[in-house]
C-alpha cells in the first residue's frame, strides 16, 4: 500500500508594482488562460492551486498553495502590510522587462512583506519576455540584481506561458527545502 | 504615441506606463458605481480613508466589507490594526481572533 503523500499549505504572496502582469502570471499559472486587456486589481483575489511534488529527501509532498494577489499600489502597502503578508511563506517577485524602474522597485515590496513575514523564501520573474523589442532592462543588469539579492529568477511571459510553471515550481521548491 | 500605448489602445485595454498608472481613487470610484457593494472597492476605500486620516470612517467601512464577506482576505486583520490605532486593544484582540478562525 502505497502512502499517502503530506499535505502541506502555503501561502505565497504576489509582489511588484502595478501592471507587471501579477494577476496575469496567476491566471496563466492556474488557469492556463491570458486577457490582453488590462484590469489594475483593486483589493486582493486570492487562487488556489494544488501541485504534487517531493521534498529534498524525496518524499512526495502534496503543495497546497494559496496566492495571494495584492493590488500594486506602494501608496497603501505599509498601512496594509500585516493584513496581506501575515503567515506568507514565499514571494513570487514580478518585475517587467519594459519598464526598468519596476527591478528596483522590488526591494520596497520585498522589504515591506518581509518585516511582517520574516526572511522568507523569494523567487523573482522579468515578465512580458514576448516584449523583447520594448525591453528597457539589460539582461545583465537583472542577473546582477538578483544574484546581489540571491534571489533565483527566470524570465516569463504570462502571454505565451513561457517560463510561469518553472516560476512557481522554482518557488514551491525553494520553500520546501526552507521549512521542511 | 509611446509603443506601449499604442498596443494598449490597440486591446481596447487601459494605457499603462511609469507615468499613466490608474489611481485607486478613481478605479475605486468607477467600481462602486457600478455596484456599491463591491467588496474590493469598499475595502480599498477602507483604506483610502485612513490613509487620509479618517480611520473612524474606515473603520465603519471596512465592517461593511466584512458584513458583506466575512472572509474577506486580509479584512480582519486589517481591522485589528484600526482598533489598535484608535487604542481599542479589546476590539483588536478580538479582530484578530477572528482573522485566525478565516484563515486557519
């Protein structure tokens, strides 16, 4: 008889600025679909999705996530911190390869959740990589960021689903090997 | 015309760049003239007015959002915050109470 695999909860929680396509990435991931029109989130939407996976020592493990996806205003982000960020467990950081200014911004959005969450476990993505003739973000100048942050990274386009599945399985993974 | 929005305008989508990002302010108030009791425009609303000072009228709003959707994510947490801002550590205390039986 085979056992059944843990079952473990996580809570990740989207970060980046306005329109560098968090909920898109989401509905890619969850949904398999994409909208070209643009909706800024208002509030917080939450998705779940349950993937099967190991742990390090091989042992299946059956990942219930749970994302949370947070409006990108900065303006409201500390007044709103301990509401969002409360139990989170990993961070999916979204920069957007054409608007430069969106890389940096990620320290704000990473600092913010991890002095509620503590120093947990972050994942970035450039996404809109089907935008490569609008890119304002030297490939070299991401890489160098992220190493400096350790922050394993890929590039993504919720668009096309490049590069979003290994996103969340390089998050997911990054957590297990962090709490278990 | 930025390529940007070009493409935006092209999708019928709203034009977004560093400098034409939607204020809440507005997307909030388009949302609940469409439906006065959308929760995540009551919510941000919630928060618009402590931001601006008036944590006793987001206080009142946000208790709309949670008569309306008591799971809502985040809301009695952020509740909880208000209470502790205004010193009410009982209604805090008891906010946060709930926010663990929402979110287990």
């Amino acid at each position: 008889m085979i056992d059944p695999p843990n079952v473990m909860k996580l809570k990740v929680c989207m970060a980046g600025e306005g329109a560098v396509g968090k909920t898109s990435l989401i509905r890619r991931y969850v949904l398999d679909e994409y909208e070209d029109r643009y909706t800024a989130t208002l509030g917080t939407k939450i998705t779940k999705k349950t993937v099967s996976t190991k742990d390090s020592a091989g042992t299946p493990v059956s990942v219930s996530m749970i994302l949370w996806d947070i409006m990108g205003t900065a303006t409201l982000r500390e007044l709103l911190k301990e509401a969002y960020y409360h139990g989170a467990q990993g961070i999916l950081a979204v920069a957007d390869l054409t608007r430069r200014e969106t890389l940096v911004d990620l320290d704000g959005w990473a600092r913010s959740i991890r002095s509620v969450a503590g120093d947990i476990p972050t994942y970035a993505v450039l996404n809109k990589a089907d935008r490569d003739a609008d890119r304002r973000l030297p490939h070299a100048e991401a890489e160098a960021f992220f190493r400096e942050r350790d922050w394993p990274w890929t590039y993504t386009s919720a668009k096309t689903g490049a590069g979003v599945e290994e996103a969340f399985r390089g998050l997911v993974d990054r957590v297990l090997a962090w709490v278990l | 015309m930025p390529a940007d929005e070009r493409r935006a305008e092209r999708s019928g989508g709203a034009r977004v760049s560093s400098f034409h990002r939607p204020d809440p302010a507005v997307l909030v108030k388009e949302a609940l003239e469409r439906n006065a009791d959308d929760v995540d425009a009551l919510f941000v609303l919630a928060a618009l007015k402590v931001q601006g000072g008036d944590v006793r009228e987001g206080l009142s709003i946000l208790d709309r959002v949670l008569r309306i959707d008591p799971a809502y994510p985040g809301g009695w947490l952020f509740k909880a915050k208000l209470h502790g801002m205004q010193g009410e550590d009982g209604a805090a205390r008891s906010a946060r109470r709930r926010a663990e039986e929402a979110e287990g």
